[in-house]
C-alpha cells in the first residue's frame, strides 16, 4: 500500500514579512493618502463631537448617577463609529496590495455591502478578546445552576475567572491565537470568504509567528495608543530623584505639561487619527500572511 504523502505546514518568513510590509507602505505613499485623506477629514467633526459628548454629561456621582451610565456608552462609542473608517480603507489598502487595484480618483469614499461585512467581521473578532472571560464564567454559572459542580466549587471558580491576573492571561492567551483568525478579513475584501476553521488549519504551527510579526507591525499603531497612559506611568516612577532639585522641577514641569497635552481633547483627535494611519502596516502585514497561506488563486503574485 502506497504511503500518505503528509504535507508540512508552510511557515512564515517573519522579518522577511515585516520588512515587506514596512517597504510596500512607505512605496505605495501616494496611494494611501489618497485612500485616506477623506476618511480622516470626516472622522475630525466625528471624533470633536464625541468628545464635547462626554465632556457635557457629568460625571456619576451622588444625584448625579443615573448619567453614568450614559456616559459609558458615549466613551465607548468611538470604537465601534470608527471601525467602518477602517474597514473602508483596509477594503482599499488589501485590495491594492493582493490585486493591484489602485485608487484612481482624486478622493476615496467606499461604503458598500463589502465594506459592512468587514465591519461586522473585524468587530466580532475584536470582542474575542474581551468575550471569552465572560463565556467561562456564564459557563460556571450555567454549570452550577444545572447542579453538575457543587456551590463551593463554582464559587471558587466564578471567584478565579473574575479575577484581574485570570482575566488578563485569558485576553493574552486570545490575542496571541487572533492573527491567525483574523485571516479571513482579507477574503472578505476581496469576495473570497474564507471560513474560521480553514483560517486555523492553514496557519498551522505558526502561532508565534504570526503574533512576533503582528506585534512588530502594530507596534507603532499601540505606541501611539499607549502614549498617554505610559506618560501618567513615567511621571510616577522614582527615577528623577536623583536629579538636582532645578532639574527635578524641571523635569516636573515638563511631564506635567506632557501629561496635559495627552490629556486634552485635540491630542485624543490627533491620536485616534495617527492610529487609523499608522495601523496600515498591520493591514499590509494581515494581506502579506494571506497571499502567504491562501492558494494563488485568490491573490496576485508579489
């Protein structure tokens, strides 16, 4: 009987990949403006409104309470208003990098069924992360409603799935298997669906892989993102006190000043639109990993 030939998993090349990706941005510059300069131009009144919103609800506290949730949702609102932002111009940015399909006029404003499924798509993969701790502990409960763990047992482990340490493993562990799902974004731009499932097989063996390069690409999307938190984070750290005391004041004055920039309202719009921009390095990353995996048939040749 003639044996199985069993083919290995292909793996990704991953500084040749990142490179890639970095060089077909910076050589595609003119085409990205083009892609992006409306978008960004209507996400300024978008993002100034949103922001006079939650300035303009108080605060939940005493009387005041019964607005707090209120004003959780308009501080969660940017999220989900700026994703068909950026489903847009990914449907673009993949479109031109797999089929070499260029933007020819002067400004760009997709907004069709294509663009929608993107939106949804990218949307359920982003509550992956934040899903997955709540599905174990409805799970738990479930569980010891059906009386198949005893009370004790479920107590202690609704007590451990909510805990901060469980919760932030749980989103790692998740966002590391993510690159390999969120393979199927590019089928979608392109009218190729591909399912979850062939998403995970034919990446395969390349789970590190795929999150070391994602990371490298996204990198600069995140340090933009984590500019604020990370000032508040220096400030409070001991370093400056062995400075003198006319440097520490210095130093002080500086991250205070610092601080209150990242905290002001025109630095939230100007980083929300830096992170639309610069997250195109993981959206040309995500169509190189699928020209990569996908068969030839659905992608263009480099």
């Amino acid at each position: 009987m003639a044996a199985i030939a069993i083919t290995p998993p292909r793996k990704l090349p991953v500084w040749q990949s990142v490179r890639a990706s970095y060089a077909i941005v910076t050589r595609n510059l003119g085409q990205f403006a083009r892609i992006v300069w409306l978008w960004l131009l209507l996400m300024v009144p978008v993002h100034v409104a949103l922001g006079w919103l939650v300035q303009a609800i108080p605060a939940a506290a005493g009387s005041q309470a019964a607005f707090g949730w209120v004003r959780a949702v308009a501080e969660a609102l940017p999220l989900p208003i700026e994703l068909p932002f950026m489903a847009s111009i990914a449907v673009a940015w993949h479109r031109l990098v797999l089929r070499q399909e260029r933007v020819t006029r002067p400004a760009y404003l997709r907004f069709d069924r294509v663009v929608w499924r993107y939106t949804l798509c990218s949307f359920a993969l982003f509550l992956m992360p934040r899903g997955v701790p709540v599905i174990c502990a409805l799970l738990v409960s479930f569980l010891a409603y059906a009386v198949v763990l005893p009370d004790a047992i479920a107590v202690m482990l609704i007590d451990i799935i909510s805990a901060e340490p469980f919760i932030v493993l749980v989103m790692a562990i998740v966002l590391l298997l993510l690159p390999r799902l969120v393979l199927v974004l590019p089928g979608v731009a392109l009218g190729a669906p591909l399912s979850l499932r062939h998403a995970w097989r034919i990446t395969r063996a390349n789970t590190l892989r795929l999150g070391l390069a994602t990371f490298l690409c996204v990198l600069p999307a995140l340090s933009v993102a984590m500019l604020g938190p990370f000032l508040k984070l220096l400030a409070m750290a001991p370093w400056w006190l062995d400075f003198s005391w006319p440097q520490i004041v210095a130093l002080m004055w500086a991250w205070d000043l610092a601080i209150q920039l990242s905290q002001s309202h025109a630095y939230a719009v100007f980083s929300t639109l830096a992170y639309v921009c610069l997250s195109i390095f993981g959206i040309t990353l995500l169509s190189l990993t699928y020209r990569f995996f996908v068969a030839p048939d659905h992608a263009s040749p480099a």
